[in-house]
C-alpha cells in the first residue's frame, strides 16, 4: 500500500508536488475544505493513517501527534511551524519540515504594499470614494522616513533595499546580525527600545516563540515614536492586539497594516475592524505564484527525501542531533 500525503495547506489543491510525490510512491489526497481542521478530533480523523502532510495553520497539539501513530513529516509551505508542538513531535520522532528561502521576496512586497497604503491614507481614502465622500487629504512623505526593520533574517533583509528605493533610512534591531549585509546597506543597528522610539514605521519580521508572545504589548508600544505606524507580516502573536486597538484608537499610533491576527481568520467582532486607518490582509504576505511553486516544490521534495533515506537538514527543524531517523520504522517504535 502506498503511503498516503494529505494536503492540507491552502492554496495547495493544485500544483507541483502531486507529480512529485506520486513519482516517488506516495498517494496524494485533497483536504476536504468544508472541514474545520482547528478541531483536534477532526485533525486527527481527516490524517488518520497518513504518513505526511502538507500543513496549514492547523494545530498539531501533543494530542493530535497522538492520535497519528503513522505520521513521519508534517511540512509547512513557510518558514513558521508555531502551530506545531515541537516537543511532541520529537518525542514520537515526527520530521516538522519547512521551506526556506522560497517566499521572502513575496514578503517583502507585501510589507512595503502594506506600508505604502496606510502611508498613502488607505483603506480610509478608498471608502470615503465608495461612500460618495470626495475628500483630499494630506500624509506626511514616506521618502525621508525612518522605517524600523525588528528581525533582519532572509525577510527582514528583503525589505531592506526596497524601503532604501523609496528613499527610506533603515535601522534594525537584530541579535545576530549579517554584518556583511549591514555594512553595504548602511543598515543602522539598535536596541529594541530605541528603535521603536525612533521609526516612523515599525516592520516585525521574527518568529514567534514563547520569548516573543507579545512582543510588542502595551508598554512597548507606548514607546513607539507619536504618529508611527506599525506593519506585521510576522505572526498575529507577536503583538498585544488590545494594547495595539488601544494605541490606535487614543490617536499615539497612526495606522497599522496587519497581515496576521492573533486568532485567524480574525473574527468580525475585533474592535480592528473599525479603524479606518487600518489596513488588512488575510495571511497572504508570502504568498504570489512563484513562491507558491517553490514552496509546495520544495515540501514534496523534502518529503521524498526523508522516504528515500535523505536528510534535508536546511529543511528540518526539530530532531536535533538525531542520526538514527528512520522512515521505516514502525508504531511501536513510539
């Protein structure tokens, strides 16, 4: 019997990794869309007897690992896995796999997409059109600006030279910083504190973990500079979304462009939805067509690799110090 891949991530009903997993013996499967997978029980029914998946957003709690005795990979078309109990999979040797490298061009563009709309006004300007209001209104220049990059990985680096072609000055807050990269961009480094009190717009591009839940919560964004605007295409978590709604609606905060919530889809009750200076996306920043290509490309073939007896360390993010994984094994081996 073949081993079964489920495809759970969206956008991936379609596309490359059908022909490259069936090639290497798998029998790939659509999710049903009509299910909600945020259900463990429904999880751990729709997976039952798979030995991958093509990950969503999804949780994979210690109780939904298991639940899945046949599971081997669980691979996400992105780079964050917080969705993922890391710990569980280790301990029943699961391969948590993502794909890096793939999607940061289409980040970036969506992060200076969100930051030249709430610079430019929008969605504001577009419903007043819409309402028969025919205002004009002025913004302050976003050339001249200071846009502060928080995390200055592959995403983080991506932004850099397209907010200098808008004639932007970058600082960045970065522990471990690619002095190279730096150096030729003429990236200024800083505290945290200082560069939230300094940017006219603030850019999060750093995983959320438990050190980073909240990151920017009521105390921090008290200090971010008067009249800033903040843009998040990291993750919902990493900011206090009522530290955030109150900062907007006393006037500190000029805008905000959000890509990601801390509960997805955002529910229509969040008092975000009200402000009109707000500009929202629904979980998309990564995704444009290349970047969907490569990443359900480079899913199903890192997915092929740990079958065949590969180890695509670049794309395995768990199972530390493992030499022994083996695709093979059997469920009493958990």
């Amino acid at each position: 019997m073949k081993p079964r891949v489920m495809c759970c991530a969206l956008m991936a009903d379609e596309g490359p990794h059908f022909e490259i997993l069936e090639r290497a013996g798998f029998a790939v499967e659509r999710v049903d869309r009509s299910l909600n997978l945020s259900d463990e029980q429904t999880l751990i029914s729709t997976l039952a007897g798979c030995s991958a998946v093509l990950a969503s957003s999804e949780p994979y709690t210690p109780r939904v690992i298991e639940g899945l005795p046949h599971m081997r990979v669980i691979a996400r078309t992105g780079v964050g896995y917080d969705a993922v109990n890391v710990d569980a999979c280790d301990k029943h040797r699961i391969a948590i796999t993502t794909t890096p490298g793939v999607n940061h061009h289409s980040v970036a563009e969506h992060t200076i997409a969100l930051l030249m709309g709430v610079a430019r006004g929008f969605p504001d300007l577009d419903m007043r059109v819409r309402e028969g209001r025919w205002q004009r209104f002025e913004y302050p220049r976003v050339m001249g600006c200071t846009l502060g990059i928080v995390g200055l990985g592959r995403i983080g680096q991506a932004v850099v030279p397209r907010a200098l072609g808008l004639g932007m000055k970058v600082i960045a807050h970065e522990p471990y910083p690619n002095t190279a990269f730096v150096a030729e961009h003429n990236v200024e480094l800083c505290a945290l504190d200082d560069l939230l009190g300094r940017a006219d717009y603030v850019s999060l591009h750093i995983p959320l973990t438990p050190e980073t839940k909240h990151l920017l919560n009521q105390e921090r964004i008290a200090k971010m500079k008067p009249g800033s605007v903040l843009i998040n295409t990291g993750r919902g978590g990493l900011v206090d979304e009522k530290a955030l709604n109150d900062a907007l609606t006393s006037g500190h905060l000029r805008g905000a462009g959000l890509d990601v919530f801390e509960v997805e889809p955002l529910p229509l009750s969040s008092p975000l939805l009200n402000h009109r200076h707000v500009l929202l996306a629904g979980h998309v920043a990564g995704l444009d067509a290349e970047s969907r290509h490569d990443a359900l490309t480079m899913a199903a073939e890192t997915i092929a690799s740990l079958k065949n007896g590969g180890w695509p360390a670049e794309c395995v993010q768990n199972l530390k110090g493992i030499t022994d994984w083996n695709w093979d094994r059997t469920t009493s081996d958990r």
